[in-house]
C-alpha cells in the first residue's frame, strides 16, 4: 500500500484509532453540507473500511490524512475509479477534511500529492473530481490545483435526490497539463 508525504501532511492507511474521529467529520452537519445526510458512526466506519479494503486490494484509494507535526487525524484525500452508473468514466480525486482543519491548505497539498500519484506511479491521461455546483470551496481547491471546468460535463447526480444539491460539476485536469 503506498503512503503519500507532503511537507505537511501524510495520506496514509486507515487505524482503528481514525474510526472515533471519522465518524464525529461525518455527523457535522457543516462538514457533510454537500452531501443529502450526515452519516451515523455505523455508516463512518464501513466506509472505512471499505477505504481500507481498497487501500490493500489496489495500493491506491481513498487515504487517510494526518498532520505529520502532530499525528492528528484531520480527513481523507485520494483517488477513486468513478462509479459505473454516472454519466463519464475516469479517476475521480476527492478531499473532505475536518473543520479545524479548514483554511490552511491541507486540502490543495493532499490534492496534489494524490493527482501526482495518479499521474507519476498510475499513469493516468486525466483525473477528474466532482461536486455539488454550490460547494464552491471544493471548486476552488479544483481550480487551484490545475483543474478546468466544462460546463457541457455538469450533469445531475442520480445518487442525490431532487434539490439544490443534485446539480453537480465535473473538473479536469490532463497529465500533459499537471504541475506539481
């Protein structure tokens, strides 16, 4: 399984002690603001385990994200094959990390660690990630990490009933246009 440093920051394999901070991210209703629902401790930690479980199947997947200064637990980076059923096909990267942690750049450093994997060890032509057309945060960590916007890709997520949240936006980035 690799393990991803940054100046700051290591993406790393899930621990057991990860599971009580997961699951408090994914009750904070401002943390999950661009998902339909919070999740309960039970859904947090299969879903870890479900990350983990890609972790040593694949070596690659959603990472685990810690402050390398304190060893502190602050969310998750990685990369993903998109689900079948969505209307493109791809690598997906993605980010969530705990409010604390919100503001300081965690989450473009974990972004670009795990889009220069992709390109570096995976060998990817193109990453793409995806969220809601209102989570301009996440649009802007998509920006600033080199990914562009096509507003011909938005599509409405069948995973995500009817609402403001179900528009959803679609950024690239090609490993030709990749900076680290």
């Amino acid at each position: 399984m690799s393990e991803l440093r940054t100046e700051r920051l290591l993406l790393r394999a899930w621990r057991p002690s990860d599971l009580a901070p997961w699951a408090a991210m994914n009750a904070d209703p401002e943390v999950r603001r661009y998902f339909p629902d919070v999740l309960t401790r039970e859904q947090s930690e299969a879903s870890a385990a479900g990350f983990q479980a890609d972790l040593d199947e694949r070596g690659w997947g959603w990472w685990a994200v810690e402050l390398r200064a304190t060893g502190e637990f602050i969310g998750l980076t990685g990369l993903d094959p998109v689900e079948e059923h969505l209307p493109f096909t791809g690598v997906e990267a993605g980010w969530r990390l705990t409010r604390p942690a919100w503001g300081h750049g965690y989450a473009t450093e974990a972004a670009r660690a795990a889009l220069a994997f992709g390109f570096t060890t995976l060998a990817l032509p193109e990453i793409l990630a995806v969220t809601a057309a209102t989570n301009l945060r996440s649009q802007a960590v998509m920006r600033r990490i080199g990914m562009t916007h096509d507003p011909a890709d938005d599509f409405n997520d069948p995973d995500v009933p009817d609402g403001p949240l179900r528009r959803s936006v679609v950024y690239r980035i090609s490993a030709g246009t990749a900076r680290p």
